[in-house]
C-alpha cells in the first residue's frame, strides 16, 4: 500500500471511529482573501489544457481555481477516438449550453427528459413532454453535424407497480404497445433514437428471459426504423456481481446500439473513498466482454464507460455529491496541492471550513485523462453523467 493511501484511509477511518477528520489544509481569512485575489481566466483561449500543462497528477488549488473557466478556442476539435454520450438534466441548465458549445465531441446527447407511464390495461403514456425545446434539439444536431451527432433523450419506466411491471413483462401485447409508443415519440419530436433505463430497476426481480424479452422489444422495434436504441446497465460490485453479467451482454448485443455503464457512485456514505477507482472500471468492462470474447472489438465499441463530472464531500454528518461550484468554493480553503491516490487514480483534499471538516473526491483534468486512457486501451466509449457539472476545460480533453 502506497504511503498517500494509506494517509487517507487513515482519515476515513477516523471519520467513521471518532466522526471527525484529521484535516491537512485548515482554512484561515489570510488564504482566502488570497484566492480572491486571483485573477481567473475564462473563455476561449489559444492553447489547450495540455499545452499550458495542466494535467498533473497533484495540481494544485490555485491552478484549478484560476484556469478551469479557460477552454481551448477550437472547441470542435473531438480528440478522443471512440463514441462520446452525454447526459443534460432539466435541473442543471449549464449542460445545454454545453451541449452547443462543444456539439462536435458529443455523438450522442440525452435530455432526461421523458417517462412512461402506465394508465391502465394496454394504456401507456410518455410523460414529460413539457420538458422538449425542438429549438435547443435542432441547435445541438446543428453544432455536431460534422459527427453526424444523435439527439437520444432519456426514458425511464414511472410509477410503476410491481403490477404494473408484471403485466408489461408477461405479455407480449403490452410491450408491443410501449415499443411503438416510444417510436411514434421518437418520430414524432424529430429524435434520434431513446437512451432506455430500466435494467437497475428490474434485475435479480424478475426471469431474466422476462426483462431481456422487454428490452429486445423495445430496442428491435427501434432500430427497425433506423433509430438508436442505448441500454443503461449497473456495473459489476461484489454485493450484486450478475445483475448485468456477460450472460446479459451477449444475449442484447445483436438488439441494443450501444450500453451506457454507470462506472460511478463506487463510494457512499457508509465508505467514503473514490468515485470510480480506475481498477474497478477496468473490471466492470471486463466482466461483460472479456479480453476473449469473440468479436472483441465490435463488441466493446458499444460500451459507454459511464465518467462522473460530479464529486463527493464527505464530513462528520455524513455526506453528498456536489457539483463544480461547490466544489470550488470548497477549493477555495486549500493551500498546495490536490494529493493522488495512486491505487484508485483519483485526486482528493482535506479541508476545515466554518462548517466543519471536508474530504472532497471530485475529478481532476488528470483524473479524467487516466480514464480516457482506459477507454482507448480497452476500445470503448465514454459515457458522461452530465454535461454541465464538471468544470469547462474539462472538455479539451474529449
């Protein structure tokens, strides 16, 4: 064990034995009034991340803090080689202009926007229409025509019964209905395609045959029509090793476009740590087309490695995701340098505010860049929980 890790697992043991954190980087007014003091970039600016060496493995505050608003002008430069979807949440309005700004690296992007909704015997319904901006669909089709782009929103299955679900999976009639119901959706608001999300809220409940039956359904009847139809499935973790397992994979490859993996959320509460150790997303790809599966290549292009842009503040009383503001002003309280995990690949601090303690888990431009690595190596794609998050020149590195 490397000697920062064991440094850190020191302080969350400490956290959970005494509820409290042996902080490295106590906060005062001097250091804070020097960080305002800053000037800060932002816009667009001539060099990329790279070139003005941004990407380290313990970068410091003051570095973050001062350039993460400054992105490389050339915004349409796509620079990783593989497939890129990206999630825009109605409740994060930052993620649409992002979505625009940088269209030409995104292949995909899914609003959440859309639920089905069950109102009776053979009677479904798509709800959250009232979310669609036709405007905003065509200005992101517009700045990612070079790539051809996709415009696939998000569907999930709402206020459902445990009746509700059994009479959709036991006949075939009823599934038939949602499946068609989700192409006129898709034809009618001019989509590409949906990004289907009920896998996590079916498995290890109902027959396998039941629910893998469902999503061929839906996805053949999709892709019939020439439109994209993208899987979110968990990942591998010891206390649910097979809720998707290669098993699943293979049987939905011929069916589905592409899977979305949610290799994030690694860590909780009651085990503050990373967000997604870089061994761990390495294992969940792996678990579900191994090194020696036939057809390896075309196989693993249609996994999305799920990257979080959010973060993690663990204190005393617990803790919660926080997003690119308020992990800087969390910044704010640190002098020095961000410390590397050398066994997860990811970057904390610890920090005492007028609040209390902090360990923060957040993404680093390094963190990202080690991840992106990963997918090439692995031959994957990307699948990033959401634009908008996470700090601007985070998307040089796409």
């Amino acid at each position: 064990m490397g000697l920062k890790r064991a440094i850190w697992l020191v302080a969350i043991i400490a956290l959970i034995s005494h509820g409290a954190f042996a902080t490295l980087s106590p906060s005062d007014k001097s250091k804070n009034k020097k960080v305002k003091e800053l000037k800060v970039k932002a816009g667009p600016q001539p060099t990329n991340v790279y070139d003005r060496g941004l990407v380290q493995g313990e970068p410091s505050a003051k570095d973050i803090i001062v350039e993460n608003a400054a992105y490389f002008q050339d915004t349409a430069l796509k620079l990783f080689e593989g497939k890129v979807l990206g999630f825009v949440t109605p409740w994060n309005n930052h993620g649409y202009d992002v979505a625009k700004t940088w269209g030409p690296k995104f292949d995909y992007v899914s609003p959440v926007w859309l639920q089905i909704l069950r109102k009776g015997p053979k009677k479904y319904e798509v709800a959250g229409v009232h979310d669609i901006d036709d405007g905003w669909v065509t200005d992101v089709k517009r700045a990612g025509a070079a790539i051809n782009n996709r415009v696939v929103p998000r569907v999930l299955f709402d206020k459902f019964t445990d009746r509700d679900f059994s009479q959709l999976l036991t006949y075939p009639e009823e599934r038939t209905i949602v499946a068609k119901l989700l192409l006129a959706t898709t034809r009618k608001h001019k989509f590409d395609g949906i990004v289907l999300e009920v896998w996590s809220q079916l498995a290890a409940r109902v027959e396998d045959n039941y629910l893998i039956g469902l999503v061929e359904e839906i996805c053949n009847t999709l892709t019939a029509g020439s439109y994209d139809c993208i899987l979110v499935i968990p990942p591998a973790r010891k206390e649910t090793y097979d809720l998707f397992s290669r098993k699943h994979f293979e049987a939905l490859v011929p069916s589905v476009t592409a899977f979305s993996l949610m290799t994030y959320d690694y860590s909780s509460v009651q085990r503050p740590g990373a967000n997604a150790p870089l061994y761990w997303v390495r294992n969940a790809v792996q678990h579900i087309c191994p090194d020696s599966a036939d057809g390896l290549r075309e196989k693993r292009a249609k996994i999305l490695v799920g990257l979080n842009m959010y973060g993690s503040d663990f204190t005393p009383n617990g803790g919660q995701p926080i997003v690119a503001h308020e992990y800087l002003a969390l910044l704010k309280h640190l002098k020095g340098h961000l410390t590397y995990d050398e066994h997860d690949v990811e970057n904390f601090f610890e920090v005492k505010t007028s609040n209390g303690r902090h360990m923060v888990f957040y993404p680093t431009l390094f963190s990202i860049d080690e991840r992106l690595k990963l997918a090439r190596e692995l031959g994957t794609g990307i699948s990033i929980w959401e634009l908008g998050q996470g700090l601007d020149y985070f998307y040089d590195l796409f």
